[in-house]
C-alpha cells in the first residue's frame, strides 16, 4: 500500500502537467494560472461536460468508440 507522500507526489504531478498544459492553451495571458484552475485542470481532466467533452452516451450520440469496437469484435 502506498502512502501519503506517494499521493501527495502524484498530485504534485498532475499539477506540473496542468500548468503545461494551461500556459500552452493560454499562452500570452498568464492571470489564467490561478491555483484554482490549476486544482481543477490537474484532479479533473474533463474542463467541463459539455456535449463535445462530456460522455457521448448521455448526450444521445451513440456508443463510445471503445463499445462499437467491442461490439464488432462480438457479432
């Protein structure tokens, strides 16, 4: 079982690749980089669950890729 500092390293991590990934998206305006953003971006990938990020399932698109691949291999 890993411990507290092995989760607190992950996170520290996930926070790295967030501010990446946010300078690059924003790269001219760094007021962006709020330490908010950055915890929300690093413990959610998803920005938001919009129909074009969220799960297509729920928005009445269909099967994910992942299902019809799983369903062609079945039938």
């Amino acid at each position: 079982m890993r411990g507290l500092a092995f989760r607190r390293h992950q996170l520290m991590r996930a926070k790295g690749r967030a501010v990446r990934y946010l300078r690059f998206v924003f790269p001219g305006d760094h007021g962006t980089l709020t330490a908010r953003r950055i915890g929300r971006r690093a413990t959610d990938r998803a920005p938001c669950s919009c129909w074009m990020c969220g799960n297509p399932r729920r928005y009445g698109q269909g099967p994910t890729r992942a299902e019809e691949r799983a369903a062609g291999r079945a039938a």
